[in-house]
C-alpha cells in the first residue's frame, strides 16, 4: 500500500470505533490536497463528533472551523485562519511556509 492508502485505512480503522473525539496527527499527510480536502469534508458532514487535526500543511488549516496557534508548545491564539492572519507571527509563519521556508 501507498503512505496515502495506508493513511486511509488507518483513518477507516479509527472510525469503525465510532470515537467521540477523533485526533489526527497530519493523518492526511500523504495525501494531495484534494483528497485531504474530499476526507476532511465527509468527516464533518457525515458523522457527528469532534475532530482534532494536527497540521502543518495551510491547505489543512484553512479546512479548519477554529485554530489553535502554538508556539514553542503553548497555546498562544486561538481563532479562525483569517482572524489569526491578523497576528505578525503567524502571518510570518504562514508566509514562511507558502514561499517553502516552512518546516
């Protein structure tokens, strides 16, 4: 299997439980922004729980409902994508990534 069919099964084996709270640790990471996009979507419109996502890709982020800004492993914002633009930090962080300096 690929890393991106390997991911989806992972994710299909976690929602057979039927969690309350679903974490995903960039389980989308080997995945093109499209089909993230298409899991990401039908997790939120077919089943009712929460789903936390851990990301560093921008594609993810801006799928999110609410982020949380860390930094050096503490919470420093919390917000929409667009709200948290507003900050200088973040908006750095995210122009880092979007011209590739990001990690």
């Amino acid at each position: 299997l690929s890393g991106g069919q390997r991911q989806r099964v992972a994710l299909a084996r976690a929602l057979a439980r039927r969690p309350q709270v679903l974490l995903l640790d960039d389980a989308t990471s080997a995945v093109d922004p499209l089909v993230e996009a298409e899991i990401l979507d039908a997790l939120r419109a077919e089943l009712d729980m929460t789903v936390l996502v851990v990301a560093h890709r921008i594609s993810t982020i801006l799928l999110a409902d609410t982020v949380v800004y860390l930094d050096d492993g503490r919470v420093v914002a919390t917000g929409t994508h667009e709200e948290l633009l507003q900050r200088d930090d973040y908006q750095a962080l995210v122009t880092a990534y979007e011209q590739g300096e990001g990690s």
